[in-house]
C-alpha cells in the first residue's frame, strides 16, 4: 500500500470525530500513578508498529504508526509527564 485512498481517509476521520464527541462527552479522570510508563509504552509499540510496517513496504501505515507514536509523545510533553523543552521535537514548545 503506497497511497492513502479517499476512503482510508474518510473511515478514520469518522473514527477520530466519534472519539472526540466521546471524549467530550466523558468526565475527566486521572491516574497518573503509571502515567509515565503508560505513555512511553504506548509510544515504544508504535515505533514498533511503525518498523514492522516499513519492512513489509506498508510506508502508509508506518507513517501512521509515526504519527500516533509522535502524538503521544507531545501529549506527554503537554500534560508535563516529560519535561522537554525542544520546539524541534515537540509541539508544545
């Protein structure tokens, strides 16, 4: 797969607008006991995600995988579970 198609596109910007309206529609809960370990899970997997794809010459979904492992590293630097200040890097310098 070298291109993304109208409908890839279409079915995950109907999956992200139903995450946000859930998301807004939900109560705020926090448990950051394990946050930090928590978030750089999340990102080592999508970086392995994201080589997996690469050798399969998947280079959508690798670079997918990318995006989703940088968006939880700019959420964590946002909500301050790392202190990073590196406007190269990170999005909320």
């Amino acid at each position: 797969m070298q291109n993304i198609t109208k409908e890839k596109l279409d079915k995950y910007f109907s999956i992200a607008e139903k995450a946000l309206e859930k998301a807004k529609a939900s109560k705020e809960k926090i448990n950051i006991k394990n946050g930090r370990k928590e978030f750089i899970d999340m990102i080592e997997n999508y970086l392995s995600d994201a080589r997996h794809f690469e050798r399969k010459k998947d280079f959508v979904n690798a670079f997918a995988a990318l995006n989703y492992a940088h968006g939880w590293l700019d959420a964590g630097a946002r909500l301050g579970i790392f202190d990073v200040h590196d406007p190269g890097l990170f999005a909320q310098d």
